[in-house]
C-alpha cells in the first residue's frame, strides 16, 4: 500500500526527468509550486534545461509595445471546433521596463531595445522571459540613430553578443555662439560629440523608434512635434554609419570600421549559421542579401534570386527572409497578386541554386486583400508556415497539403510585434558568470486582470487551396 501512495517526486531522478521533459511548458511551471525538490530540478538544475531546451521547438512569441508583457503561444494547442470556441493562452510573461521593444530572440534568449529621440540613446536589454531575470547592458559612448540591432546567443560557449549599426549623431555645443563672439575669425567645428557621462535626458518610456519614419534632414525649422524638435538638436549624416559590437559580460561596445550598408537600408532578420542575414536596398551593395557573421565579425553579401532586384529589397510588407527546412529563403507576394512564391537557396551563396519551392494561393484564405499585411513568422518542422497579421490574425498553412487555418489572438490588434521564440529554462545568472554584470528578476508571471481578455485564440476558419480550385 505504501508504495501505491508514492508521489511523482520519489521517483528516481531518471524517470522524473523522462516525465517532465514530456510536459509542456506551463505544465512545467506548475510542477515548480508543487515541491522545492521539483523547483530545484526543473529551474536550477542546468542540465536539466539544456534537455528540455534540446527538445524545445519554437513557438509564437507576440509582444505588444503597450503592456511590457508577452504572450508565448503554444502551435500545437488545439483549435478545433470540437475541442473549444476559445483556446487560453498559457504562459504569459511580464517583461522588465515599459518604452522598450522585443526585436530578437535567439535559443532562449530576448533582445529588448528602447531609442530614444529626445536624448539620441539607444538601450538593449537581455531578458530571459520564463525565468524572470534580465540584465542592462552598457551604453555606448556614441549618440546613435536608426539603430538595428542583430543577436547571438550560444548555448555550448554560453555566450550572448549582439551587433548595433547606427547613423552617429553630434549636437551642438552649447557655448557655440558665445565662442563666435569672443573669436569670430578661427573656424570652429560648431558640431561635437556630447559627453554621455553628464546627466543626460531620462527615457520617459514613450520613445521607442521607429527607424521607417524618421529619415528627415535635422536641420528642420518646424515644431509642429517633439521629433522635430528634438531633430533641430541634433546633426547626423546618413552616409555616416557606424557599427559596433557586444560581448556577453564586457564593460563597454567596441567599435566596428567600414560599416558597407546604411541601417535604414536593411530589415527582414535571418539567422543561420552563426551569422544574422537581412534583405538589402542599398544601392551600395551589389546583392540582395547582406549579413554579419558573430564568429569572424565581419560582414559580407550574398545574391538574391535572379528574378528579384534591388525593388524588393525596399519592400518590408511583401519581401520577408525566413528559414525553410534550414535553407536561407524568401517569401515574396510582391511579383504575383494574390500569391505567396518561396524561394530557396539550396546551396549556400549560390545564385543559381534558387527555386521556387512553394506557391500559397492566398485566395484559399477567404479573405479578399487579407494577404497584404500578413508576414512569416516561423517556418516549422512539421511543413506549415505561420504567418501573422496586424488585424489580429495567424495563419496555419501546410505547405505540402495546402490547408490550413486561421486563428484569431486579440492581442495581434494593438500595436505589436511577433518573433519566433523557443522558451529556455536555463538561468541568465549563469550565461554571465564571471562578469560584472548584475542579473535583476522581475515577475515571470503576470497577474494583470485587465489583459486576460487579450489572452487567448480563437478559430476563425480553416481553408483549403485544394478545394478552392474544385470550384
């Protein structure tokens, strides 16, 4: 009798881990309330997270930039209509500070940036979401805009970097006029480079940047609102691009040489090996693919489809990079109306190894010109591709059986983003060891009543390209 009374805890630590490493994620979370012998093992047992991460696929990972909260959606949850009409999202996380975005998320970590107008900073901060712990990284000692970002994190070396391409911005001096005065004839440079160890303008939360927009000359008189007037502040030159780079557990940005591309000119974030690949519209660069590679630290480009030129690389709504099968490919529905054309690269920087691997007929949706703001997301292991919208909606499509489903998360409806994130146990604590960097926690769970409501999908329909050409 005793033995039938044994709990899941006396197991030997063998078959406890074959059991939890069975369980998803929010099953997981809920073991680590149950006992401090399941808490130790599922959260500080580090070998134990690399498994579970191992066996991790990515998931949908929404952030919207008006909560500092995530909604992390499992892709296999049921939304059929026999399971439920409403599917909750569980796990949903708090993220550290309000005003900063998620843009990156590389094995298990997140890369948050926040950048600010007003004072021309740019800040990152490495978040690890399921555990709650964060850390602040330096800033540079360069006043920067346009920042776009590209993150790294690997977990054998156990460590992050990060790489930053910017337009350097210098201000005024403010005893410019009165120098002019007392010595009009030398030829002072009127512009230098402010001291950010001086107190500088705090962040009020509100600035994140948006690098598709503010592209116009500093030297504008009007103040009609606060980015112009914070533009009449400042000098920057787009043909001065700058680059730097991060090491996990450094103290400060090193600075990169011969930046090749403007960071107004690249978007669409690809990783693969080692390196983050983007589409690019500057003329400068002969081909369509740039990219910088973590390892070597250095930048190169690779060619596009034949059929593809410079156009597309302007084009962020209807030209994305993703990863197909662990081939570098692109999805274009700006060729053909109506159409979604994936192109592979199955030989790496090889022109003439791109083919068209797949054609989605967006007719199929149902959904006359829905196709328009739908993009990539993840590309899965099973043959679907996840694509999501702004209007509050993801989309299922099997790429080899040609169907799929639509599912609705009203959390897509407010100003947000969507990156592909495979949730990691492992803490941040020992991703910086030996540094001097300071791990901070905040609530790994959020427990926000008035957000519940944005917590969930719902079925909208399920199609199938098959059955719109029967008719």
């Amino acid at each position: 009798m005793a033995a039938d009374n044994r709990s899941l805890i006396d197991l030997p630590k063998l078959n406890l881990e074959s059991v939890l490493m069975k369980l998803p994620l929010p099953s997981l979370l809920v073991c680590c309330c149950v006992s401090m012998s399941l808490l130790n093992l599922i959260k500080n047992d580090s070998n134990f997270a690399q498994m579970y991460f191992a066996k991790s696929e990515s998931q949908l990972m929404i952030h919207s930039s008006l909560h500092s909260n995530f909604h992390l959606i499992d892709l296999d949850a049921d939304t059929s209509p026999a399971f439920a009409e409403l599917v909750e999202i569980n796990p949903s996380f708090n993220l550290p500070l309000h005003g900063f975005e998620v843009t990156h998320s590389c094995n298990g970590l997140v890369l948050l940036e926040n950048c600010n107008l007003d004072d021309d900073v740019h800040r990152c901060m490495v978040c690890n979401p399921v555990t709650g712990e964060y850390i602040t990284l330096p800033e540079s000692t360069v006043l920067s805009r346009n920042a776009t970002c590209a993150f790294f994190y690997c977990p054998i070396s156990n460590q992050f970097k990060i790489f930053r391409a910017f337009h350097r911005v210098y201000r005024p001096s403010p005893n410019f006029e009165s120098l002019l005065d007392v010595d009009p004839d030398p030829e002072p440079d009127p512009l230098i480079e402010l001291d950010l160890s001086s107190e500088s303008t705090a962040s009020d939360g509100n600035g994140v940047f948006d690098s598709d927009t503010h592209t116009e000359d500093s030297h504008s008189d009007t103040d009609t609102d606060t980015d112009s007037d914070s533009d009449t502040d400042s000098n920057y030159s787009e043909s001065d691009a700058m680059g730097e780079f991060f090491l996990g557990g450094s103290d400060s940005w090193e600075s990169l040489d011969n930046l090749p591309f403007s960071p107004l000119t690249i978007y669409s974030p690809c990783y693969l090996d080692n390196a983050t690949h983007w589409l690019c519209g500057d003329e400068s660069v002969q081909n369509l693919i740039v990219f910088f590679h973590f390892e070597t630290v250095q930048f190169g480009e690779i060619p596009g489809p034949a059929q593809m030129t410079k156009t597309h690389a302007i084009l962020p709504d209807h030209v994305n990079l993703v990863l197909l099968d662990g081939f570098l490919s692109i999805f274009d529905n700006y060729s053909r109306e109506a159409k979604f054309d994936a192109w592979k690269m199955k030989e790496y920087g090889v022109k003439d190894s791109w083919t068209r691997e797949f054609v989605i007929d967006t007719t199929a949706w149902g959904v006359y010109g829905l196709y328009y703001s739908f993009k990539p997301a993840i590309c899965r292991n099973n043959g679907e591709v996840v694509m999501v919208s702004g209007n509050g909606y993801i989309i299922f499509h099997d790429l080899l059986k040609k169907r799929g489903r639509i599912v609705r998360h009203p959390a897509l409806e407010l100003p947000s983003t969507a990156v592909a994130h495979t949730p990691s146990l492992m803490s941040l604590r020992n991703v910086i060891r030996g540094s001097n960097m300071v791990v901070l926690n905040v609530s790994p769970r959020f427990s926000q009543s008035d957000l519940n409501s944005r917590n969930y999908l719902e079925l909208s329909t399920a199609f199938s390209e098959l059955e719109t050409a029967d008719h």
